[in-house]
C-alpha cells in the first residue's frame, strides 16, 4: 500500500494503483500523515457515535 496526497485528500492506494494517482497529481507522503489526519478522524467519529447510542440506550430508548 501507498500513502499518496493532493491538497488535504490524502488516499490509501494498493501498489498496482501508483501510477494513475500520479497521473492525477498526487504525490507521495508519509504512512504517519494519513494516520494523524484521515484515521484518526474516523476513529474519533466512531466513538461519538458510540457515546450518543449509549446515552440513548441508557434512557431506555433505542437508537436508531
């Protein structure tokens, strides 16, 4: 897998996908940026999502 960014889009591509995504104008960076950036923005969606469904559930109603 490669890490490739263009802008802010930072994009997770497998190895055979490289050389569209430089066609296109990505550029490579590092592995740690799209963790920082795009991974840990999903994680932290996540877990709010947890907290509301939990909070519903705990007043007797279920989330939807």
């Amino acid at each position: 897998m490669k890490t490739m960014r263009k802008g802010k889009d930072i994009v997770r591509i497998k190895d055979n996908e490289e050389k569209r995504y430089l066609d296109m104008g990505y550029n490579y960076c590092p592995k740690q940026v799209w963790k920082d950036e795009v991974r840990v923005l999903k994680r932290k969606k996540e877990e709010i999502r947890e907290i509301i469904e939990g909070e519903t559930t705990k007043r007797g109603k279920k989330s939807k």
